[in-house]
C-alpha cells in the first residue's frame, strides 16, 4: 500500500509521492531510454540517494550537489525507496 507522501514499508514508490525534505533512494527509472541516459548522465543513477526540496510546479531534487528540476509526469516514472529519517545524501543505499 503507498500513502500519500511516504512509501508503505520497505516498498518503493513514485518520487511524485514524496514529502519534500525527504532523503530517498532511487530504485528504478522508468523512462523511455534516451530520459534515462540523460537523468544517468545528471546522476540520477539507480542507488543514488537524492533529497526532494520542493513539489510545487515542478519537483526540485538535490543530487551529486546540484540542484534539479523535474516534471511531475517524469517524478512518477523515478521509483523510489524511502530511507530512515537523518539519513544523509553522501550515504550508499547499496544493500
């Protein structure tokens, strides 16, 4: 089950269903392969730990110390784990 701004559990989910100042790991990118190459090349990588600043007009992710906006449309297709609360950015998600 996925509530309404935080994965249920152990479960990933859509960036577009995080609360903003939450730390996440990317677990899958489900984009056609020319948007993937690109998020890959911006470091939007799988395993990558990001943070979502911002949901309003577009969502504003902090990766690799750069700050980038994305569509809500491409926030769906970035499936998501949460990670536990104080987690940092330059920590691995690697299991």
């Amino acid at each position: 089950m996925i509530l309404e701004g935080k994965c249920a559990g152990p479960k990933v989910c859509p960036l577009s269903r995080v609360e903003a100042g939450t730390v996440v790991c990317i677990k899958q990118l489900s984009t056609a392969p020319d948007v993937t190459h690109r998020l890959r090349e911006l470091g939007f990588c799988e395993e990558q730990n990001i943070k979502l600043l911002a949901r309003e007009s577009c969502f504003i992710c902090q990766v690799c110390n750069a700050r980038l906006g994305i569509s809500e449309e491409l926030a769906e297709s970035i499936l998501v784990e949460a990670l536990p609360a104080g987690t940092s950015l330059g920590e691995t998600c690697l299991k």
